[in-house]
C-alpha cells in the first residue's frame, strides 16, 4: 500500500541524485544564514516530509514518517513520531518525542504520517497519518495533559466499502472559523477510474459525539478524470470561504503512469451544504509543468494563486491570475541548470514583500537540494536567489517539505535525509534528516 505513486515518483527523483565523492568534505561545510537545529536519529523518529507548524512561544511542532517505534509487521523502520523542537533560553533547541506511532494494537493508531501538523487555540495538534488506523490512514488529534500528551483517533479511513470515505491521507489538514477540518486522501473515493481510487476532499465536524466525517468531493467524476486525480497536497481557504488545492494527475493527457499532468482546483459551497467543483488549470507537463504532487496553492492579495510543480522539465514555480475569461498560468520560473534547483515538491510561501520561499528535492552545488527565493521585478519578471545549498552533512539532504516563517521572517523546514551520518535509513541514504534554521539575512550560494 505504500509504495504508491507518489512514494516512487519520490524515490525516482532522489535516484536521479549525483552519488558525490566530497561526502566527507561537504559534511564539514558551512553557509551563512543556516543553522541545522536537530538530526533525527531513528529512535527519535526519521525522514520528515511536512512541513513544520510553530505555536505562540515559538516551539516547532513536526511529524516524521518513519523512525521511533519498530514493528516488523507494519513499519520495519520505524512508524513515525511527532514532535516538538522547544526553543531554550540562551540559545538552542531541545527536542520532545510527543508521540510513537503504532502504540497501539496492530497500529490501530496510525502509523507513518505525511503531511504536517494544525493547532487549535487551546494548543492541540492534529495531523494525518498515510497507513494504520483500520487499514487507509487516520485523522489524529494529540491533546496536552499533565503526564504527557495523548493520541486520540477522530477518524478512520476505508471505513465503508470500497474505501469511499477516503484512503491513504497524505496531506495535512486545515481548520474553518467554525472549526472543521479539511483535507484530500490520496486514494480512495469508490470510483474504479483509479487503482485504488481516484482520492476525495473530506470534512470532520466535531460534535457531542465525537466527529462526522464527510466527503464533500470525489475526483474522477467527469470523463477521463478532467477534473483530477490524486489530491495529496493540503488545502487552502479564501476570504470568501472557497477551498483551492492540487490534483497530482488528471486533467490531461500523458505524464507518467496515470492520466493527465494534475490540475489546480476550486471548490465553491453551494446551498444545502453542497460543494462545487472547478478546474482552474490543467496542466500540460510542457512548458507550464506537471505533477503538482504535495504542493498546496498560496494566495496574495489580489486573489492570485502560486504553486510548484515537479516536473515538467526539472519542475516549475507558477501563477495562476484570474481574469474575466478565466484563469491564466504563468510560469514564474522553470528548474533547468541543476544549480538554481530541481523537483519542487513542497509549494511555496509568501511574504509580506511579495516574494516566494520554497524547496527543490535536488540542485544546487552537490545536488542535494536548495532553498529558494523568487522575487519579483519591476518588468514583471521574477528573480531566483538560492539562499541555502544542502550538503548532506548536519545541514541534511532532500527537503521535500515547505517552509514556514517565523515572526521575524526567518525561514524554517525538514529535510528527508542527511544530518547524522550514524542513521541509514531503508534506502541507504545518509542520515535520517534534520530541521534547520535559515536567518532573514542569508545571503546567496
């Protein structure tokens, strides 16, 4: 069940890495402006996909989709932890297993989660994870008590035939005013157009009673699945109350195993609780990228939408304007000289400025991925600055997650690998990954 599409497409990506021979020399490296805060080390949990969430002292919480408890029937390599990095008065950062996965009887709790972390006001967190629960993932809140912090399931998934519900929930969630929450599943919805199901988009309204879910979306309803396929990314809420997110195929024809190159999507409440869906771009993996994959949509001001895509060449940034005959893509920047970057995976964020922070799987000097900055220009034009290049050393290696800032505009993130050198993970990479730090100061490598 793992070894889905988008596990492999990853794995191809990182495959495409050039195996250095400076290993020893690029772990002593240092750049300006970055601060590795903490290696995973496989007991206190190994590779983090999602990106990280922080609270109003400044902790940082994130998830790790393997490491921590080993079961041999389940996750061989560890079923994945949350976490917290506290900040420490003085300077540095200590580390909190929050949560094992797989505690329970036969992972009945869940086990590898994906995507990252949400808090509500009172502090608690709440995720997904991909695998567990009662065999299609789970939706888990963490709530902190005196002892420690409890794990409780709020819904399991493939729990109707066919897996309708949902199946493999890959993203992280997001709270509405009233506070639902929303997410995609990868796979699952009853529809046969995929194997394993095209994926939904599924609300969990809390009550007395515990929480309902509800699958307000099932993708593969129009012919040859032009509205999408797999959702694995998170979403996100306009002003008005509609929802945007990423299908990583459908909509067209060609890029890879299944139909269509993904596709960027609009859904609008109706009356009666009822949603609709819309195609806002369709991508054509030619020139305008394909395979948005985990990347979420961010919105400016005006209503414009940015995003990555992995591929399509070596991936692209992009930006979706609407106008009165719809929505236009343009391509912010396109991945192309291994230097600048390549496979965006994680989508980008904006600041005040205007300007995009985001990550690339692979590039840079050693290939093993760069933060970048895209600013735009007075000619319209956008500039790429690489603020970090990734070494494999304490720094880590394949951040695959977004980034988050912090109040002071400084850059935060995971990576899947790198960091300990000590830790291989099931596929031999070198170290288990790390969170780091990036100052609002870095300067260019």
């Amino acid at each position: 069940m793992a070894d889905r599409i988008v596990r492999e497409s990853l794995t191809v990506a990182m495959e495409l890495l050039t195996i250095m021979t400076v290993l020893s020399i690029a772990a002593l490296a240092t750049v300006p402006g970055m601060t590795p805060l903490e290696d995973f080390a496989g007991p206190n949990g190994a590779n983090s996909y999602g990106a990280l969430v922080t609270d109003s002292h400044g902790n940082l919480y994130g998830t790790t989709y393997q490491g921590g408890i080993v079961n041999s029937t389940f996750c061989s390599e560890g079923c994945g932890v949350v976490f917290e990095l506290e900040p420490i008065s003085g300077g540095g950062w200590k580390k909190h297993v929050l949560y094992n996965f797989c505690s329970a009887t036969n992972c009945g709790d869940g086990y590898a989660p994906y995507g990252g972390l949400v808090l509500d006001s009172a502090g608690n967190l709440y995720g997904t994870t991909d695998l567990g629960g009662r065999g299609g993932g789970a939706v888990f809140e963490l709530t902190r008590g005196s002892t420690g912090w409890t794990e409780t399931v709020l819904y399991y998934f493939c729990s109707v035939a066919d897996c309708a519900d949902g199946d493999e929930p890959q993203a992280g969630l997001i709270f509405d005013s009233a506070g639902n929450l929303y997410g995609t599943t990868g796979y699952g919805g009853g529809t046969s157009a995929c194997s394993g199901g095209c994926g939904t988009v599924y609300e969990l309204s809390p009550s007395s009673n515990g929480w309902t879910e509800t699958v307000i979306y099932t993708f593969c309803v129009t012919f040859v699945c032009s509205d999408g396929e797999h959702p694995f990314a998170p979403l996100v809420f306009d002003a008005t109350g509609n929802l945007y997110g990423t299908a990583n195929n459908g909509g067209n024809s060609g890029c890879g195993p299944e139909t269509g190159c993904g596709v960027v999507f609009k859904l609008a409440p109706t009356s009666g609780g009822k949603w609709e869906q819309s195609v806002l771009y369709a991508f054509k993996g030619v020139g305008d990228g394909g395979n948005p994959y985990y990347s979420a949509v961010v919105l400016d001001s005006a209503g414009n939408l940015y995003g990555t895509t992995a591929y399509g060449e070596d991936g692209v940034v992009f930006e979706l304007v609407s106008s009165s005959g719809g929505w236009e893509e343009k391509v912010i920047y396109a991945f192309g000289d291994q230097s600048d970057g390549g496979f965006p995976f994680g989508g980008v964020i904006l600041d005040s400025a205007g300007s995009l922070y985001g990550t690339a799987v692979a590039g840079g000097t050693l290939n093993y991925g760069v933060i970048f900055e895209m600013t735009p220009t007075r000619d319209g034009s956008w500039k790429e600055k690489v603020l970090h290049t990734f070494t494999r050393g304490r720094d880590g290696a394949d951040p695959s997650s977004g980034l988050m800032f912090d109040s002071a505009g400084n850059l935060y993130g995971t990576t899947v690998s790198g960091g300990d050198s000590s830790c291989i993970d099931a596929r031999d990479n070198y170290g288990c990954g790390s969170v780091f730090e990036v100052s609002r100061a870095a300067g260019s490598q």
